[in-house]
C-alpha cells in the first residue's frame, strides 16, 4: 500500500521551488484563516499560483500521476465502490483497479485524514493520484447518476405496497411524511432529472414492468423497473402535487407544479393518460431559475438574428415560427418577447399552457373546457389596447383570420404554425380558410427551425466521411476550403453518456416576404410562390444552416442528414442547382 507523503507541507514546498514568495505564503495564511479554505485553494484564489503548475509540483514530490479527468474513460462500476456522498467529501474518485489496487484521484492528496477514510471504506489497497478540484466537482455530477437509488427506492415502495397495491387511500395520507418511500423515488427521480438535463420524464406501464424514460437532448434514456405496483403509487402522488382528480382514471388530464431541486426553481408541466395497463405520465421540466430568457441566447447566426430583430420591431404585421413539436419555437418567442418587453409596449398572450411567467406581459391561459379558445383570448385582446400579441398556435380559420386582421389593424402578431419549413408555412394560412389578400397584406416573415445535437466537446475527434456521405455532400456544391477542413465527430465519454453528443443547438431559415412572393399569394399560385421564395437573396435553407455547423465542428453530418431528411422531398434537387441555374430556367419570376 503506497503511503502519502505526511512531513510535505504545500506552502513550504511552493516557496522552496520559487513559486511563490515568504510575503505571499503569509498572506495566503491569514487569508486561510479568515475563510477557512485550504491553503492550495487560497493561493490559487489569490491568484499568486497556477492550478497546473501547483498539481505538477505536488505529482513530482508525491510521486503519483497528475490525471485530466476531462479526457478520463469511467469505469461506472468502480466508480460507485465509493460512495457519492464520501467522494464529494474527501473530494475523491475512484479511477480504475491494477492488480487489487485502486487509483484514486484526489484533488488534495497531502489530506491524510481523507486518505485513511478511504482506505477504511474501500477496504482495499490504493494509490492516490492528482486531479484539478474543478474537474473533479462538475465530474461528480455526472458519473454519480441516481439510477441505482431510483431502482432500490421503486423496490422498497413495492415491498411496503404488498398485495394491497391498488388501495391506495392510505398511501396518499402517509406520502405527507417526507421519509414516504414514494415521496423519496420521486424526489430522486426529479434530481436525476436536473443532474442529467433532462427536458421530458416519462413514466409508462407495461404488462410487468415500469418503464422511466428521460429526454436528453431530444433522444429518450430508458430505466426498466421489474417492480410495476410503484407505478399507480407514483401516478396518485404527481396527480395530489398537480392538483388533478385522483378518482379520475378514465381521461386524460393535465396539470402542473413546482418544486425546487439542488436549488433550482423547476416548473412541471404533468400530463396523464389511461393506457392499456394503468396510466402512463409524462412530465415536461421547465427551469424557472435559467433567468430570463432572450434572443442572444437561442443561437441563431448573426446576420440572421439581426434581421429577425428588424422583422419584430415593426410596428405591426404577422411574424410565423414553424417547426415540429420540441424544435425550440416556444424559446424564440419568448426571446421575441423579451426583447419588446419594455414599459410603453402592452404585450398579451393567448398559451395553451403558459410555460414562462413573465413579468409586464398579459399571459392568458386557453381553457376548451369553458370554451375559453384561441380566437376568443384574441378577440378579447383586441379590447384591450394591445401593442404585441402571441397566440401560441394557429390552429383553425377563426383564429388565423383574427390574427391576420390584428396585423392589418396596427398590432404586431406573433404565432407558431406546424409546418415543415417557412416556404410551406403562407400557403398552409391559405389552405386554413384565411383570404390570400389577408394573408399578403398581412405577413411579414416566417421562421422555421429545428434543433441538432452538439457534438460533445470533451470527446470530439475528427471524421472521415463515408463514400455515401460524400456523394450526398456534393450536392450541397460546399467550397474545397470548406470541406478541407473536415469535419467531427463525438466517440462518447462520461460527459455525453456515451453518445457522442452534450446539448443542442438551433438551425433556422428565416423567410421575408418581398413583392414577387406577396403577388404569388394573392394568386394563390404555389409553384410561383415557392420559386420566388427561393430566389431571394436573403433565403438559406435549413439544410444548408445545419451545414455550416458541420463544417464549424459543432454537429456532425449524421444531425444535418436529420435535419434534411425532415423537409421537403424537394431539397435535395434543389441543392444540386445554384441559384443562378434556377433565375435562367425561372426567367418569368
């Protein structure tokens, strides 16, 4: 068993090799005394040592390896030989095993007292090894998910059931008690939730299992649970925190709370539905304290968020955001509003459900149930003096005609449609029942947008495309500088969860209206539409946005194929002319 070197002192050994200076080891030490820190960590503070060049110093005298746990490939096996809450404290982890040893990464390895807990705990050789504190801490986070917590919890709650499993009266008196297994596999579900960044948790019976599967940048992570008498014990509790009727199993039914975890104000959104064994949740986690949200933060391209900039500060006209379910649209209205929220402005919404409370906007909340719909919120609106108004879907003729006279009546209009792209977006108004006079009177401009997985930064590497890969990439006519400097790809890590991929990012396609496409809707002439749309100057398709992150290393070809995929049959041919070529064979337009 290696022993720690126990006579080094951290302070004498900078000065001895000319790090710091006598003053500034004192100065360190009253410091230390005040806050209570370790010395290393003053110092670094201080600013008078570099972190690296301290760890050096320390792997050198100690004689242990210096590791970057950026670069580390976990073992999540041994990784939990040591149990979360002691590697947060002696603010450790275990590294990998030789031969009946352990390396232990430790970010103060000159504590002897962390040192021989350790060996107490592990019950087994170790040898330490040097780590940045930083890296260690955001590591922590990640490798200790609460997936085995969650399992053992659902397996207690199962236990304590027994065969009464589905008299659940007495459950929803003792869930109050904070110790309430249920209450503690919810609780454990949600920090799992947060640690993991999840956006979406879905409960879902089966025939014999519980499934709990979390949305991680858009790709669901799933937990088999063989304990499936935890599920109608979890529904009966979210709907007591949601407020729902709990004798109500037959419908669906929404609702929502929030909670605070590891300091965090989380909004939820709870929607539950009668499925064949039960009733499945899913719950949609909203981050309350993110801060407000605005357009600098959704990632569009400069020039592009300049221009929708100029589109939201006219005074009045429609403005679209299209895209599917979970494409990010609600964030860039709400970034939209953001920027207008000023004291002169009077902003109202119509959301079905409001997701972000903002401060100074009029949000209203659409109730079908009592026949409070889209349109009536907007005719109600109307008589109430507005500036701005964001109805948060056209979804029928009744409120897109409303919506469109609003526009042509002084009032800026903001909405989402579900469309596949901002081209198809005008003329799917018109197929609603809207007049084309409306709707080229009316428009401004319309947003499409999708969100792509980013490449993982911590295990990024370069990537050759395949033979396939490259003839599909001719077709998008890339400059030879472009593709020279090739593109990345994710190997999967720790940080990712092994998928190559750590958080997503925006691809837009912003659509002005000019005069040859205004003229084309009030003829309700498609092909004329589509022809001029795509003659604009300032129109860039969502495939070649998701391109020009490819080729800046911040997705991977496999996203843009994705994205591509989703639109219409139409790109791909579209790729293979220049925009020159489409002028001469479109000369009319």
């Amino acid at each position: 068993m290696t022993e720690p070197k126990k006579k080094i002192r951290i302070g004498d050994l900078l000065v001895q090799n000319d790090v710091i200076t006598e003053q500034q080891l004192m100065t360190a030490l009253r410091e230390q005394k005040n806050t209570g820190r370790k010395l290393g960590r003053t110092l670094i503070d201080l600013g008078y040592v570099d972190e690296d060049n301290l760890l050096n110093i320390l792997s050198r005298q100690l004689e242990v390896p210096f590791v970057q746990l950026r670069h580390y490939q976990f073992n999540s096996e041994l990784v939990k030989k040591l149990p979360e809450a002691m590697a947060r404290r002696f603010r450790s982890i275990v590294l990998a095993e030789q031969g009946g040893e352990l390396l232990i990464g430790m970010a103060d390895p000159l504590d002897i007292f962390a040192y021989d807990e350790l060996v107490r705990i592990l019950k087994q050789p170790i040898r330490q090894a040097v780590v940045r504190e930083s890296e260690l801490l955001s590591t922590l986070d990640l490798v200790y998910r609460r997936t085995d917590e969650i399992a053992s919890l659902a397996e207690e709650l199962e236990d304590e059931l027994g065969d009464d499993a589905f008299d659940l009266a007495d459950l929803s008196a003792e869930s109050e008690s904070a110790e309430a297994p249920v209450v503690k596999l919810l609780q454990t579900l949600f920090e799992d939730a947060v640690q993991a960044r999840s956006s979406d948790i879905h409960i879902e019976p089966d025939e014999a299992v519980v499934r709990i599967r979390q949305r991680v940048d858009g790709v669901l992570q799933e937990q088999v649970m063989k304990e499936k008498k935890v599920n109608a014990a979890l529904v009966l509790r979210l709907k007591l925190m949601a407020g729902l009727n709990i004798s109500e199993k037959r419908l669906p039914q929404d609702g929502r709370f929030n909670i605070r975890v590891k300091g965090r104000s989380i909004d939820v959104r709870v929607s539950t539905m009668p499925v064949q064994y039960g009733e499945s949740v899913v719950m949609r986690l909203l981050d309350q304290s993110q801060g407000m949200l605005n357009l600098n933060g959704t990632g569009m391209p400069a020039d592009l968020l300049e221009r929708f900039r100029r589109m939201i500060h006219k005074p009045h006209g429609m403005i679209l955001v299209t895209g599917p379910t979970g494409s990010g649209k609600t964030t860039t209205l709400y970034g939209a509003l953001s920027e207008l929220n000023r004291p002169e402005v009077k902003i109202i919404t119509a959301e079905d459900p409001v997701e972000y409370r903002l401060p100074r906007i009029t949000q209203v909340q659409v109730n079908p149930k009592i026949g409070l719909e889209f349109a009536g919120v907007l005719r109600a609106a109307l008589r109430q003096d507005p500036d701005v108004i964001l109805v948060g879907e056209m979804r029928d003729r009744e409120t897109v005609e409303i919506g469109l006279r609003a526009a042509m009546t002084g009032h800026l209009v903001l909405s989402t449609l579900h469309t596949n792209d901002s081209i198809s977006s005008a003329m799917r108004l018109i197929d609603m029942g809207a007049e084309p006079f409306l709707v080229a009177s009316s428009l401004l401009g319309v947003v499409a947008q999708r969100l792509v997985r980013r490449v993982c930064d911590n295990c990024a590497e370069a990537y050759e495309p395949t033979e396939q890969e490259r003839i599909w990439l001719d077709s998008f006519h890339l400059d030879p500088l472009d593709l020279a400097a090739g593109f990345v790809k994710g190997r999967g890590c720790y940080q990712c969860s092994n998928t190559g991929y750590k958080g997503r990012v925006g691809v837009y396609e912003l659509l002005e209206m000019n005069e040859p496409m205004l003229d084309a809707l009030r003829r309700k002439d498609v092909a004329a539409f589509t022809r001029a749309a795509r003659l604009g100057n300032s129109y860039r398709p969502l495939g070649q946005c998701a391109m020009d992150y490819a080729l800046g290393g911040v997705t991977t070809l496999e996203e843009v194929a994705r994205v591509a995929a989703t639109l219409d049959a139409d790109f791909t041919g579209k790729a293979k002319k220049t925009l020159a070529d489409l002028a001469v064979e479109e000369g009319s337009v």
